[in-house]
C-alpha cells in the first residue's frame, strides 16, 4: 500500500482522495488553511485529520497527485518541499490557454520546478464523476498516462486499474503530454460543448 498526498481538494483532488482511501491506500491532503469550503467538504467525508500543510503531506508521501487549477501549477509546485525520489501525478489541463506562464502543459512546468524525474500524467482525461465511478453497465470506462517515467507509470497504472478503470493506456513518453492534454479536451467538448453530458467516458475496442 502507499501513501499519497493529494495537493488541491476540489473536483478532482476530493474524488481521488476517496477512491484511493476506498481501496486501501493512506491518503493526506496538502490544503490551505484555514480550510476553504472545498477542503471542509471534503473533510466531513474523509476525516479532517488527514489534511496539512502541502510540505508536510509530501515528506510523508511516496506519490504525489497534483490536482489544482492549471493556473497555478508553479505556485503549488513551490510549496511542496522535496520531491526527491517520489512520484508526481499530474491530474492538470489548460484550458482555454489559461495554464503555466511559459510552458504548453502543466507537466513540463512540473519537470521543470521539482527536484523528481518521476512526474507522470494521469488522471486528467475524464470528468471527476467518472474517477468516482468509471463503471458503465457491464463495461468500465479506459484511463491514459503519459511520461517517461517507467515507474511514475506503473504506479499510476496500477492506481487506475484499483480504482477501477478497465485498462491504463501508455501514450508515450513525456513528448506525449501535449497529446494527452488534447484527450482531455476532447472529453471536455464532447460532454460539455457538444452536449452528450458529463456521464460519459472514453474506452478503447480492441479485436
Ligand atoms: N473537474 C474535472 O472534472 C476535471 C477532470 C480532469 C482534470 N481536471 C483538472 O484538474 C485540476 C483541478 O480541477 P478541479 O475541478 O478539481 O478544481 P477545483 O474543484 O477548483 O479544485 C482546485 C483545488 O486546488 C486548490 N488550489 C488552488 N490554488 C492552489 C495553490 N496555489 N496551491 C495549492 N492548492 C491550490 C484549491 O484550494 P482551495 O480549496 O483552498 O481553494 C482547490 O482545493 C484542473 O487543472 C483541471 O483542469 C478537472
């Protein structure tokens, strides 16, 4: 089992949150006190004992899962103390431009502002409903990574498979983070522009 500290307590950072807790992982959340809506939310389901400082969950953590607003991605990358030898997760997507000042994805800023190479991207290409619950009838919904960090992959593949999700796809390495951002755009204008709703997720037909 592993610990993983979850930094940002939203949408995303929230689902994640319980499901891992759900299968057996120990989970602590990096928030900002004092705690906002979000992270009380949270708190009244997982237990508030769990949340501190973003350093401190990072130094106790093996796996780190990244899960705040594109926008601040080096802002909260700052705050995580050292990453030295732990997996990052980076859940993150710009949208409509708005992410790193510099960078075309959240996760070369990541690489770019951490001690650690294992920063991989996971968890960004479906709607938070679907970390919750990925299982459609007799079908679970697919899930994608991104990175070349052999082992920041397998963990984030093994996660995905825990929590639920049929398959994890490799797109590549971390030439492929632009890619995979555009997956996740892709499930954002289909459920949300083109009108098929959030109840929806990718999977993959093979023969
Ligand atoms: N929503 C989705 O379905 C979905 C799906 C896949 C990927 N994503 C991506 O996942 C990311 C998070 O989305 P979300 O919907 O979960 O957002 P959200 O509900 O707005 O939650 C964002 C969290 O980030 C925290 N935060 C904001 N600025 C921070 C900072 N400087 N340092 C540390 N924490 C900070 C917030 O803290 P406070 O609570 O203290 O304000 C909040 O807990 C985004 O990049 C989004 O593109 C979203």
């Amino acid at each position: 089992m592993m610990t993983i500290a979850i930094i940002g307590s939203g949408n995303v950072g929230g689902a994640l949150a319980q499901r891992f807790i759900e299968v057996g992982h120990t989970v602590l959340v990096g928030a900002r006190f004092p705690l906002s809506e979000k992270s009380i939310k949270l708190a009244t389901k997982i237990g508030e004992d769990r949340f501190t400082s973003p350093a401190r969950a990072v130094a106790q953590a093996e796996v780190i899962v990244l899960a705040t607003p594109a926008m601040k991605t080096i802002e909260a990358v700052q705050e995580l103390g050292d990453t030295t030898g732990k997996v990052i997760i980076d859940t993150m997507n710009t949208v409509r431009g708005m992410g790193p000042a510099g960078f075309s994805n959240t996760t070369d800023a990541i690489l770019a502002n951490t001690a650690t190479h294992d920063v991989v991207k996971c968890f960004n290409t479906t709607g938070f409903e679907n970390l919750l619950n990925p299982q459609y009838g007799e079908q679970a919904a697919d899930m994608f990574v991104a990175g070349d960090s052999q082992w920041g992959k397998t963990v984030a593949t093994q996660l995905a498979r825990e929590i639920g999700f049929a398959e994890c796809y490799d797109l590549g390495g971390n030439d492929k983070f632009t890619l995979i951002e555009q997956l996740a755009l892709s499930w954002i204008t289909l459920a949300l522009f083109q009108g098929y709703g959030r109840g929806m997720a990718f999977a993959v037909l093979k023969r």
